[in-house]
C-alpha cells in the first residue's frame, strides 16, 4: 500500500509499505478514505518530538471504511464507514471509565504521560497512522464511531480531532456568559476554538495570530475579532487595552511548540531544543488573562521543559486547564452540532490533495504556502 | 466512594469541609476515583510481544496493544534503549532520543542508498510545493543556500586554491 514515509525533520515521502495485519483480537483494518495534516503533525515533521523514528507512517485524523475485524470486535463490521478518534483508548483503564480517553493507561508503552496516539512518533505508543491507504486501529469496539447517514467524508474526518479539540478548548476554558475570550492561533484548532467559544455564551471573542489570511478567515467563519500581534507592539497591553485594562476573563493556547513572536522563545525552543518548544503562546496567555482568570491549553508541547511566566500564574490565581482532547467523549454531543448545522467543519478544508502528494502538503502547510487552512489527503483506494 | 470504607476517625476533622463540586476536572472527568483501586482493572488481552517494545520504567510492563512502526534498529536503537532506563522524569531519558533521532536520519540515509535508491531531497522536502505558490521565496533560499556554500568552501580551502575559487566563481 501506499503511505507517507518520515525521513527525518522537513522530509516525508510516499513509499510502498505493507497493508497493517490484525494483530490483536480487538484490532481492525481501515481503509482511509480521508486523512488529514494537522498543526500536531508539524512536531513530528519539524523533528521536535523525541522518539519519532525515521520510516514511520505519520497521521492521527482520518475516516475510512472497516476493511477486516478481528476474532474480538463487535460493535464493527466490514464495510462500515467510521469515524477514528486520534486517541488510542482500550476503555477499561481507570483512566477511559472516567471519559478521559485521551489518557489511557493501556494504549502507550512508551510514556505514561500520554495515551495512546495514531501516527504520533514511538513516545505516543509507535503506532503507524493514516496518512497510508490503510490502518491498523486496536481496540476497534472503543473509539471507532459509525457516520451517521447523510454526512460526508470531510466533515467526518475533521471530527476526528479539530472539532473535538476547538470545543474543548473552550469548554476547559470555563467560559461563563458575557466573558471574554481571547485566543491566540489562528489555525483550524484556534479557528474552531473561537467558533465553540460562542456556544458556550461568550460575550466577546477575539483570536490573535500573524497570518493575515488565516485571521480574515477566522473573521468569517468563527464571527470574532481578529487581531494581527505583528502590528502590535506588545500583545499583552493589547488585550489590557482592550479590555479596560482588565485582562481578558479567558485565554486559550491553540498554538503549542512551533510559536513565533519572541526571539529567545523561538532559538531556544525551536532551534536549539533547550525547551520543549517555543511557549510565546502560552507565555502571552498567561500575562493576558485576568487575575482569577483561567488559561486553557491545547496547544501541544514536547516532554520536556518549557519557559513560561509560573509566578505570574501563583500571584494572579490563574487556573491552568490543559489535555489532549477526549474525542470519543464529545463526539456525540458534536455529531448533533453537525447534524444541526451549528458547527460546519469541513468549511476549514482549503486544499484537496492525493496522498502521492503528501511531501508538497506538508510543505505547503508548514510554510502557509497559497492561503492553506487545512489540507486533507485522498489516498487512491479512497475511491475503490 | 473508597474513602468512606475506610476508618479514619483518628484525624481529627477528617473530611468535614470536602465539597464533591469543588472539582475543576469537570466536565472533562467523569469522577469515580477508579484510579484509587490501583493497577486493579481488568486488562485486554496482551498483544502478542513479537518484537522489541521499549517500555517507560514508570511502568511494569507493556501496555496491552502496542504500535509496531518501527522497532529500535541499530545504532540509534542502542541510544534508544539507554533512553529507555532513565524514567520520563529525567533529561537522560529525552536528549538521547532526540540525539538518536538524528542518527537515525543518517541510517534512513545509508539504509536508502544501500537498497540503491537515491532520496529526492528535493522532492522530499515538498519544494515544488514553493515552485507552485513562493517561487521567489524558493529562489531566495536558493541564492541564499548557494552563498552559504560558496563562503564556506572558500573559507575552508587555503590562501592559493581561495584565489582560485573566487576567480573561478567571478568567472575570471
Ligand atoms: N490538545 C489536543 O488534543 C490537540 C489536538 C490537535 C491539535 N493540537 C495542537 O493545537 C495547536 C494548533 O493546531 P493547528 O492545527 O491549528 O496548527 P497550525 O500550525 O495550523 O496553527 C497554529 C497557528 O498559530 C499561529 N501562531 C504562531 N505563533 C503564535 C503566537 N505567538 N500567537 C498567536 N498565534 C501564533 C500560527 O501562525 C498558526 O496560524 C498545535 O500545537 C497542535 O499540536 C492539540
Ligand atoms: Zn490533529
Ligand atoms: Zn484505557
């Protein structure tokens, strides 16, 4: 089969591998029909993720049709269209019963601070993803959800993980009614985290990033303001500014490690890997929010350290809320906001492109080559 | 809840100011304090270990289904396994990773030319992504990547063969 092939930071390929076994009573084989690149994937692909070996399948968002099921699985069977959260859950842990799928205790050998994740380096549990033509997917009865009639492919797969992660993004966020939201990342998570921040009755949104393109999109499609930090000379007296200098009641980080907008962050976090990445986000999110206030944090960063403000969260009483979302959890309630026509995701999808292409998609992501918001890739069986 | 089963009558106030709604997990967290039991649950079945699994030392064992992307191999799986005894806590558990994962940059190298394939360095980095929206961009890393090359090959080569390269490069 064909699948994306990691050679080392800045370098994926499209190679010929074997179509993934059963391995486990519990395993099925999905043949994708969609998948996605996502911000996450930009870690891998920038070489900041420890333990992300060269020859592994990235892709931890795709939707697909259940090729082969093993001795174990029941709720499946072969030829159901299904929706595959990025999370790998056995849904017995402690951890699972709880909803907190996200953090299984059976899915990642290699680290116990993470569960399980498809496509996600060998420190998420050294699974292949679905960036290929096909996937293993264990514990088939656990995550895997059906489509429900009448929605199509690039709305399902954008369930997989945007969806879910822009709506609790906002949900740890608190949100009362009337607050104030302030998000910093405009890319499909900020934008869907700005989008979700409403549901939950915010009075005002505003979504700050440094792509002109991405904030004029978030301006349509999430209803906010939308702020460019290069024109600003300190974003923090932005917010204050802007909010009678009370800071805002809400932040949210939806960038994580590859931030830009400080130059110490930047060397130290993304070129000399001394931190777990460049925490400008957060470190802004941090100095924006009220006293009393709470940051909410999706943005991803690596295992290590991180240089954020820490005595500015103790002297102003911040609560700090932060996971990799729960996407089996939301995924019901989401599938009514589909259904409804509250939430559109497959609006966010700006490019197409076949799976052969993968090496240019990444390129085309990573750099915000010709306005690209999301870009999803169609193996060639998807259309088998 | 377990706490309730058992007796802590001896400490004095046990408990008289706990408040179940004093939760910030909620709603993430469907709260049963499952984890108070231990390592106690039921497990799936294990997936059979047919290769090498690495496992964090801040656990007992592999976790029932497990990736197999890519066993640890070589050089870099040597790092990989001194890695693997230091537990998450420790920067000797993630900067030998790191430091393994560019070897393994230079064994995905070696690893293609020895099956006689040539990596597109080119193609592989999605240039042509540049070619078709940032062609000055991809222009301008060009000149830049060719100065960069060109200064160090002049700084590299001694005082005779320098004049020689500039003259060259000045097509003189
Ligand atoms: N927690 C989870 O479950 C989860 C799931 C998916 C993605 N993520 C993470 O969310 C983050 C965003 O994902 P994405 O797909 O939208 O990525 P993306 O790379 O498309 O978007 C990030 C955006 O942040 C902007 N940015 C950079 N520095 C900034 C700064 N200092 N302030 C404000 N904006 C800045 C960039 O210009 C870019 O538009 C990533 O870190 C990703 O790993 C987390
Ligand atoms: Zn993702
Ligand atoms: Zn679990």
């Amino acid at each position: 089969m064909l699948a994306m092939n990691y050679r080392g930071p800045k370098r994926v390929r499209i190679d010929q591998k074997p179509i993934p076994e059963i391995l486990h009573p519990e395993d099925a084989i999905v043949r994708v029909v969609r998948s996605c690149i996502c911000g996450s994937d930009l870690h891998l692909y920038n070489g900041n993720v420890p333990d992300t070996r060269v020859g592994s399948t990235f892709g931890h968002e795709f939707v697909g049709i259940v090729e082969e099921i093993g001795s174990d699985v029941h709720k499946l069977k072969v030829g159901d269209k299904v929706i595959v959260p990025f999370n790998i859950s056995c849904g017995r842990c402690a951890f699972c019963k709880q909803e907190l799928y996200g953090n299984c205790h059976e899915s990642n050998s290699q680290a116990t601070a993470v569960g399980g994740i498809f496509g996600y380096s060998h420190t998420a549990g050294g699974y292949n993803g679905g960036q290929a033509e096909y996937v293993r997917v264990p514990y088939a009865d656990v995550g895997p959800t059906i489509i429900p009639e009448g929605m199509d492919w690039d709305d399902a797969v954008l369930l997989t993980d945007v969806v879910p992660t822009g709506y609790q993004a906002a949900e740890m966020a608190g949100i009362q009614k009337g607050d104030t939201v302030v998000i910093f990342g405009a890319g499909p998570i900020g934008i869907m985290a700005a989008r979700c921040s409403w549901l939950f009755g915010a009075g005002r949104v505003i979504i700050i990033d440094k792509e002109d393109y991405r904030l004029e999109f978030a301006r349509n499609y999430s209803q906010c303001e939308a702020y460019n930090f290069m024109d600003m000379e300190d974003p923090v007296v932005f917010v204050k500014k802007t909010t009678d200098w009370m800071g805002a009641d809400v932040c949210i980080d939806a960038v994580g490690a590859e931030a830009a907008g400080n130059v110490l962050q930047t060397i130290t976090g993304r070129k000399l890997l001394l931190q777990a990445g460049s925490a400008t986000a957060l470190h802004w999110a941090i100095n924006s929010v009220k006293k009393g206030g709470i940051v909410s944090i999706v943005g991803v960063y690596g295992p290590t350290d991180n240089l954020v403000p820490i005595g500015n969260v103790v002297n102003k009483g911040l609560t700090i809320r932060a996971n990799q979302a729960s996407v089996k959890r939301l995924l019901p309630r989401l599938i009514d906001h589909v259904q409804n026509g509250i939430i559109k995701p497959k609006q966010l999808i700006t490019h197409r492109v076949p799976l052969e292409e993968v090496a240019d998609a990444y390129r085309m992501f990573s750099e915000k080559l010709d306005n690209c918001i999301k870009p999803v890739l169609i193996p060639p069986t998807a259309h088998a | 809840m377990e706490e309730q089963a058992k007796d802590y009558s001896h400490i004095n106030g046990w408990g008289i100011d706990a408040d179940p709604k004093n939760d910030p997990t909620y709603p993430m967290k469907h709260r049963t304090n499952e984890e108070h039991k231990g390592y106690s649950w039921e497990r799936p079945p294990q997936q059979p270990i047919t290769m090498e699994v690495l496992h964090s030392i801040e656990r007992p064992n592999v976790t029932a289904v497990y990736g197999t992307a890519m066993p640890p191999s070589g050089l870099s799986g040597m790092i990989r396994r001194f890695a693997f005894k230091h537990s998450e806590n420790s920067y000797l558990h993630w900067l030998p990773l790191l430091v393994a994962d560019r070897v393994n940059v230079v064994e995905g190298l070696i690893e293609d030319v020895a099956e006689g394939k040539v990596p597109n360095i080119f193609s592989e980095k999605g240039y042509s992504a540049d070619w078709d929206h940032n062609r000055s961009g991809l222009a301008v890393r060009a000149a830049v990547g060719a100065a960069v090359v060109g200064a160090v090959v002049l700084m590299c080569a001694g005082e005779k063969n320098r004049k020689r390269w500039f003259n060259q490069l000045m097509d003189r």
